[in-house]
C-alpha cells in the first residue's frame, strides 16, 4: 500500500500542475473572446479561426481539468442517500462508483475516441467553416482528458482504500477553502507584484 500511496501522490501532483494551468487556459479564452468581440463591434473583422480557438481552449480546460476536479472532490454530487451513512460507509459507496462506473466508462471513452483522433489526425480533417481550423488537437483533448481522469480515479481507489486501513486521514477533506477563482486571481497578483519594480519580489530577486 505504501508503493501505491506513492504513486498515488504522483498522479495527484501530475493532475494539480494541470489543472492550476487550466485556470490561465480559461483566463485566456475570456481574453481571446473579449478582444474578437471588440474588433468584430469596433473594426467589423472577424475570423472563425478566432471563435473556434476559444472554443478548442475552454474544451481543452473542461476535459483537462476533469482529473483535477475530482481531486479536489468538487465534481457534482447526489448526497441525499450517502450523506445518512458514515464515513466509511460513504467511502465505500466511493469505492463501488469508482469500480462500476468512472473507471469503466473512462476506459470506453479511451477505447472509441482514440481511433476517432488517429482517423483525424491521418486525414488532416478542419472544420467544415470557412478559416476554420484543423480538428485533431482538439480530438486529442478527449483521450488524453480521461486517462487524466482515469489515473486519478485509480489514485482515489488508493485513497480510499488506506483511509478504510486508517493509513491516511479523510481524502475527502476540503484541502483548499479557495475557489479556482480565487486561485488564479492570487497568481495573477502575486506575478504583477513580482514584475513591478520597487516590489520587494523584486530587490530581492536583484539582490
């Protein structure tokens, strides 16, 4: 269990440093969207090029991000019947949804979408809009987003398991009280802060 619980971390780190990345991808889709509506208002240009790189960059975020969110526990849940059982009740009803749903359906997604990308990527499919463009990064978010999902389903199996060995305390415990929101607005600050001159960031650094 030790070993597992190790990779268990990796996973959960791997999935952390993605999704902290996924919130500058939809901070960057909100740019991207904001700047083509000012120039399709002010200057009457505009590109499907531009609407669908925003669409491929909120896509990419969604699925991306899925491994993270579970993670931290934030993917939508039904808790009218698990919140009557104890802890470890309600753990193993984790246990049971991981094994007979997630885990499965993240294997059939990876089974059918993989060759759906391969056909994409040989044929050079593009959109079928005028500028648009071509489709196969976008397929790929797909697998690559459920085998995320799927290697952290595995890491809360872990978890769950060693929490039921007591070996870990509760993995469902609320790690961070911040909101992605929240998040990126304080990394955005912190590297304004950093980048002015005069910030003690700075002097430091020069130091």
């Amino acid at each position: 269990m030790k070993g597992l619980l190790g990779l268990s971390n990796a996973v959960d780190r791997l999935n952390t440093g993605i999704g902290k990345l996924m919130m500058w991808m939809i901070f960057a889709s909100t740019v991207i969207s904001c700047v083509n509506a000012v120039v399709r208002k002010v200057f009457d240009i505009g590109s499907n090029a531009f609407l669908e790189v925003q669409w491929y960059l909120f896509a990419t975020s969604f699925l991306l991000a899925a491994g993270y969110t579970l993670l931290n526990n934030e993917h939508v849940r039904i808790d009218v019947v698990s919140g009557r059982f104890s802890k470890r009740g309600q753990t193993w009803i984790d246990i049971v949804g991981f094994v007979l749903f997630l885990l499965p359906v993240c294997i059939a997604v990876l089974w059918f979408s993989v060759p759906w990308f391969l056909q994409a990527l040989r044929s050079g499919e593009t959109s079928a809009n005028a500028g648009g463009l071509i489709l196969w990064p976008v397929y790929l978010m797909l697998p690559v987003g459920f085998a995320l999902l799927l290697l952290q389903g595995l890491s809360e199996l872990v978890k769950r398991f060693a929490f039921l060995k007591g070996l870990i305390d509760d993995p469902t415990a609320k790690k961070n009280d911040k909101s992605a929101e929240e998040e990126l607005a304080e990394e955005i600050r912190r590297l304004a802060e950093t980048n002015t001159p005069g910030t003690p960031g700075t002097q430091s650094a020069k130091a």
